[in-house]
C-alpha cells in the first residue's frame, strides 16, 4: 500500500512547490531593490549530477549563517518554465544552456524574488543554491548576479559518475502519479537528454556524429560530465578566483579541511558545533562498480586526459 500511495504523494508535493513558488514571486523583497548589497554575495555549487553536490549542500545548508536552497526546481520553473529542462514542473519546450542574452527585467525580478529573497525569508546573511544544471547556466548567473556571485564545483571521478547514472537512469525509484513518461534523469520523454544532445555540440562539446553513437546510459552520463567539466572550464578566466573547484574525494577523505576552504570562500565563519557536525556527518567515499565504460575515440581521450588531471583512477576505453 506504501508503495502505491508514494507516487501520489510526490505528485502533490510538486504542485504544492510550484504553487508556493507562485505565490512567493508576488511579493517584493529587499534583493529587487538593491536591499542586499550590503550581505556576501550568493554562492552556487554546480557539477555534473551523482557528484556530491548533495552531500555539500546538506553541510553547507547546516550552517548557522547559510539560507540553503537545495535544487528549486519549482522556483527557476517559475521564474521562466524552459528552464525546467526534464519538464518536472513545467510542461512545454525547455533549454539546459543558459547566457547572459536570456536575462530580461522581469527574470530579473522573479530571480530575486524566489532566489535571493530566501536570506529574507530565513533570516541568514549567507545564500547558497545548489543545483547541478548551473554548469550549464554560469553565464546566465553571472549577468543575474551583475558578476559578483562565488561558485564551488565539486569533481567526482567520472567512471563512478558514469555508472552512477545508468543506475539512476535505469532503476527508476523515484515514480510519479501521472506521470510515466518521466525518467528520474532524463526527465519528460528523455526531454534533458535530447538537449544535451542537441545543444551540446552547438557549444564545442564533440559532434553530433559522436554524441549520437553514445548508446548506453552510462556512455551518455560520460557525455554529461565530459561537458559539465568543460563549461567550468571555459568559465575559469571569467570567474577566476570566485570558482573553487574541489573533489569529492577530497571532501570525503579530509572534510575539514576540505569544508574550511569552502567556507573561506563563500564568506563563512567556522563555528565549531558545525564544523564538528559535518566532519561526522561524511562518510567514505563510496565506488560503483559496472561494466567497462567504452566511448568514441576522441570523447574517450578527453575523458581519460580529465581524469588524469585529477587524479581519478578510471579510464575509458576507445570503442572498436
């Protein structure tokens, strides 16, 4: 019988979210009118998905100075629905790539709004928004937040990442009501899965001759981190030092160090309780095993070189 009513049960969280996020974009806040310049700028963690960015975010969000906004979907549905890129919220046509050319007045009001106004509503100095697509948005943030926002990228070994997908995107536990079309990683009809495709070749990342040889679940989450690791990379001269990119590992193996670099970062203190808090609160880091991941010959060079560069053990093989 739980397992029934569950799929009922997230239906109508989503509605209730979206609902909420409708009526929070009605009502002004301090951030719209330049009632914030005096607090640290907003922090984003981004990263190609299954790569830690929730177990960062929950740390973070346990901060005493730190509004945490853990991936607000129904929020950045609201403030445009073709942001929604797997239609979880918002039926219709929608964008993984995000620029600075897409930030209108009234995009900038429903971002301060249901954005940066959670330091209103929680009365916390610190903002930190956490979701994955922002590798694909940094341009689109950067012009919202007028290039004063801090970003952290945390890097999981690409292999794991990879394997990570195919489980998630093959297994699906998370069911909807009415909705059966939804894949927990792909979306609607594969809908975040057939912009990647499209879109990233369009942005410089391999061609569509070799995306569309990408078979596999797993091949495609390769793909995924393959460009979510580019964007932070063609990114870096622009952002420089307000981009600190870490590795699950290093979080995983020396969290207080790893935590006190973060927090440096994005203007946080180091209280005790919590830093002693989320040192505990961090297990080992966990590896998935699988098949051999095989990829075309110039995607798996890339991939391999990445790899190496940061210290990951697992290596693609060239298909053929």
């Amino acid at each position: 019988m739980l397992e029934m009513l569950r799929p009922i049960a997230r239906t109508a969280k989503l509605r209730l979210l979206r609902a909420q996020a409708g009526r929070l974009v009605r009502r002004p806040v301090a951030a719209e009118r330049g009632g914030d310049s005096g607090l640290p700028p907003p922090a984003f963690i981004f990263a190609c998905g299954r790569s830690g960015t929730t177990l960062l975010g929950r740390l973070l969000g346990a901060h005493p100075d730190v509004a945490y906004l853990r991936e607000p979907y129904h929020s950045w549905a609201t403030i445009d629905p073709a942001l929604d890129v797997t239609n979880l919220h918002a039926r219709g046509p929608a964008r993984l790539w995000w620029d600075a050319s897409d930030v209108s007045d009234a995009i900038r009001t429903r971002f301060a709004r249901l954005i940066l106004g959670e330091r209103e509503r929680a009365g916390r100095p610190l903002l930190v928004e956490k979701t994955p697509h922002n590798a694909y948005r940094l341009g689109f943030l950067e012009a919202l937040t007028m290039g004063r926002a801090r970003f952290i990228h945390i890097v999981r070994d690409g292999v794991d990442v990879a394997r990570s997908i195919e489980r998630l995107a093959m297994n699906q536990p998370y069911r909807m009501a009415g909705r059966a079309d939804y894949n927990q990683w792909w979306g609607s009809n594969e809908l975040k899965w057939k912009r990647l495709a499209e879109e990233g070749p369009a942005r410089g990342h391999f061609s569509a001759g070799e995306v569309a040889r990408l078979a596999t679940q797993a091949q495609r989450g390769a793909y995924e981190w393959l460009t979510s690791l580019g964007e932070a990379d063609r990114w870096r001269p622009v952002l420089c030092e307000r981009l600190l990119e870490v590795t699950y590992r290093e979080l995983t193996c020396d969290p207080d160090a790893t935590l006190r670099r973060i927090a440096a970062h994005i203007g946080a203190g180091v209280p005790a309780q919590w830093l002693a808090g989320s040192v505990a609160a961090v297990s080992p880091e966990r590896r998935h095993s699988g098949a051999e991941l095989v990829l075309p010959e110039r995607m798996a060079a890339e991939f391999n070189k990445r790899q190496e560069r940061h210290g990951f053990d697992g290596r693609a093989r060239t298909e053929g």
